[in-house]
C-alpha cells in the first residue's frame, strides 16, 4: 500500500545530469551554479565557517560551476532561510503535546502500530461529558489558496469513527468544513461546509497498512484567511454528543499544506518540531522572506558572450509588482548588458524577464498566481533583433508566450556586474519565494544540454 512517496530519480541518470550540468563550464564559460540541496556548499555565516542546518540562515552559498562565483549575506538580518518542511502543523505523531489543544478528550501517544510499522500511533478517548471530543491544532495559512489536510484513524474501544473539521481564521470565523470518516464501511462522508467561508472540494479515505485509514480534506481559503485550524475528533452519529469516558478511535499522522504540494510529493511529512521533521522525498529550499533578504556575488565578468542561459526552481509563495528572483548588476532599467528572471513582473502573476543591451526589452508571461512550483528556464541572445528570439522563457519544461514591452535590446554582449538574488540590489523588488536550484551560463546551449539541464533541476524541485 502506498503513501504516496514520490519517485526520486535514478542513481545513474542523477550522476548523468549532474555530469552534464558540470560540463557545461568544462570550456571557461562564465556563469554560476548554486544547488540548494547541497550541504556541503551552505554556510550561516558570510565568512564561510559554519556550515548551515536546516531553518538556519544562509550567509554564503559556494559556487559549484568552477568559476568562484560565490554568493553571500553580511548582514545576518538579511540572510534567507534554508528549510525542507511543507507540513505546516507540529507534534504530527503525538496529540498527547502540548502543541495540540483537546476538548472533552484525551490523547494517549505510542498506543499501536502506526502505518509505518512504528509505535507511535495515539489513542483518542472521548471523556462523559456532551460535547466535541477532539484534538485542535491552529497554523498560519494563506488567503484563496486550497488545502489538503489528512490524519489517519483506526477504529479503537468501541464503534466511533473520526472526523476532521477545518476553521478559518482558528475558530471558525468566516467558514468551516468538516466531513466525516466512517472506520467500519471505510465511506467518506460528502464534505459540509459549517459556515459561509470556506470552500470545499472533497472529502476521501483509502484503507493503508495495520488498518488504518488514511483521511483526507481537501478545502480552499477565502480572501481574508490568515490562520486554519485543524480539528481531528471522534464522531458517533454528531460531531458533538455525550460520551462514556472509554470509546475512542487510533490517530497518526496530520499533515497540512497546500494541495499543490501533495502532487509530486510525499502524502506526509512528520514534524516535530519547527526544526525537526522527515527530509526524505522533500526537496531542500532557500526561503526569502520578501521584505529583506537577499543574496549576492561579487562582480562576475560576462563581457565575453552576448547569450545566457538560466536554470531556476522555485516556489512563488506571494503576487505582487516585481519579484527578483535572478538579476546583473543592480538595475537592468539603468545598466547595459544586463538581465533578469522574476516570479512576479508587470502584472503581479506573471513571471518576468527582462534584458538590456543598449536599450531596455521586458515583458510578462501570464499567467502564475502564487503559491505555485515551477522549473524556470530563459533564454537571452543579444545578437538577434526579433524578440522572440532576444527573449525566450520556459515553465515545467513548455515554452511560454512573452507579452513584450519595448522592440530592440541592442546588440551589445554582457556586464562586469554582482549577481543578486531574491531582490533588486539588496534594497527593492523582494522575493517572497523558495529557490531549490539555480544555474546561470553565459552562452547558448545545445537541445541536449537544455533538456539534461531542465532535468536536473526539476529533480531538486518536483514541480512536475
């Protein structure tokens, strides 16, 4: 029985496009690779002395392409985040914590085996009173964005079955859905939504390994959601009823995130902590925060080639008017020979790209709205005159049309400038974003090399 675990590429073809990407700069190129699963290349400090673990800041990222093009933070209040969680609720294995309020219930952590073969499933006990009997949990959440939140029950004492209700706003305040999971048929109830707030979408549950059943709701956010919480409790024909003070249900396992995230990856991811959970199958990600951080290289000479090549993966977490995810030198508006890749541009959904040779060509592809996870891929030719040709920009592997402000970039070849990252010189244009992989080459690329390199990334991204 499967839990969903995405498939992780094969040794021999990861070791083939990892090669591949290498070769890129085997001929001097110019250019940068920062691969953000890599530990070995994370530091928190800008100095280069202690490596980064994961939710610490990253100060210095080294170069891998050979070039020396490191980039870095001095100012620790400006350093971004490296993370590799998506569940966003804590304590996921034991309701027994703190971490989850209860209401005429008790948790009872390391009860049975789990559906990983593990003693770390948790008895919920309904208590004698009238009442919801439940385990409560609240987390931060986004406006107009769908959630996916599971837990796995098993019948226990008793012929009770489980339910997990979500609340907007963290008590129900503008909507609330629910559904119902009954553990003798292994039928999911149709979804109710409580209040006008919430949308819901569906409501299912699959029988997985030591009876377990694995639940899931799936509902999406209204305009003024700040904050979800997550409601896991018995259910004996109501959510709210008296108990006897010994029927109960078997519970493992709450995840919460959004539904794109359950696509290519892992179903669950176990958190305890903030700063420690499951890693495997999750991909590792530089976080910026949208207000302040960023990161940067000293000057990186590119004045030899007229083309470049960018590789990104990333996770466009907000929309607003011009995000930067990649830019040379600290203005492409003002500075010749430069350019840019951004999750956000004209249009605050779009993704934007943006050159200048001797004058200034730019222009949105629509359209992204945030939160998605893509693999980024542009292309830029100063030696041509047609824009389509200047300009060219990739998303999951397909090409993507370019609504372009401006006819002429110049024919001129590149700058001597600092690379930035997740912002316009450090000081405008934040990203609000996750960066998994990022490679930048200052020359045209092969349609092999192109397709080797779109691989690799989107294997340190899973975005499809």
């Amino acid at each position: 029985m499967s839990f969903g675990f995405a498939l992780a590429l094969p040794a021999l073809q990861q070791n083939s496009l990892y090669a591949t990407i290498m070769s890129l700069f085997a001929d001097g190129s110019q250019g940068v690779w920062y691969d953000d699963s890599n530990m070995s290349t994370l530091f928190q400090d800008s100095a280069g002395t202690t490596h980064a673990v994961l939710e610490s800041p990253v100060g210095k990222q080294l170069d891998l392409s050979g070039r020396g093009n490191h980039r870095s933070q001095a100012t620790s209040a400006n350093r971004p985040l490296l993370s590799a969680r998506y569940n966003l609720l804590t304590k996921t294995e034991d309701f027994s914590n703190a971490a989850w309020s209860k209401t005429a219930a008790t948790a009872t952590a390391n009860s049975t085996t789990a559906p990983n073969n593990t003693n770390t499933a948790n008895l919920l006990t309904e208590d004698a009173t009238n009442n919801t009997h439940v385990v409560i949990q609240n987390q931060n959440a986004s406006a107009s964005v769908s959630y996916t939140t599971i837990a796995y029950f098993k019948r226990a004492t008793g012929t009770r079955n489980g339910y997990i209700q979500v609340n907007n706003n963290g008590g129900g305040v503008g909507g609330a859905c629910f559904a119902w999971f009954d553990l003798g048929s292994g039928v999911a109830s149709a979804v109710t939504d409580l209040v006008a707030g919430l949308t819901s979408q569906s409501a299912s549950m699959v029988l997985v390994a030591n009876d377990f059943y694995k639940c899931t709701l799936v509902l999406t956010t209204v305009a003024t959601t700040t904050t979800l919480s997550v409601v896991c409790g018995i259910y004996n024909a109501a959510r709210s009823y008296l108990g006897n003070g010994t029927s109960g249900i078997y519970i493992w396992g709450a995840d919460l995130r959004p539904t794109d995230q359950t696509v290519t990856l892992p179903a669950y991811q176990r958190v305890d902590t903030s700063t420690v959970y499951d890693t495997a199958g999750f991909p590792q990600y530089i976080k910026y925060n949208g207000s302040n951080q960023f990161l940067s290289t000293s000057s990186v000479d590119f004045t030899a080639t007229a083309q470049m090549s960018v590789f990104a993966g990333v996770r466009k977490l907000a929309d607003s008017t011009y995000q930067m995810l990649a830019e040379l030198s600290v203005s492409t508006t003002l500075n010749s020979g430069t350019f840019v890749l951004g999750t956000s541009g004209t249009t605050p959904t779009d993704f934007f790209v943006a050159v200048r040779g001797s004058f200034l060509l730019y222009g949105d592809s629509s359209s992204f709205p945030a939160p998605k996870t893509k693999t980024l891929a542009e292309f830029i030719d100063l030696t041509q005159s047609v824009n389509a040709s200047i300009v060219q920009l990739k998303v999951n592997n397909s090409s993507a049309a370019i609504t372009f402000v401006g006819s002429v970039a110049g024919t001129v070849n590149f700058g001597n400038y600092p690379l930035y990252f997740g912002a316009r010189a450090g000081s405008s244009y934040f990203l609000n974003g996750q960066e998994y992989q990022m490679i930048i080459v200052g020359k045209t690329l092969t349609a092999a090399q192109i397709a080797a390199s779109e691989a690799y990334t989107n294997s340190k991204t899973k975005a499809y």
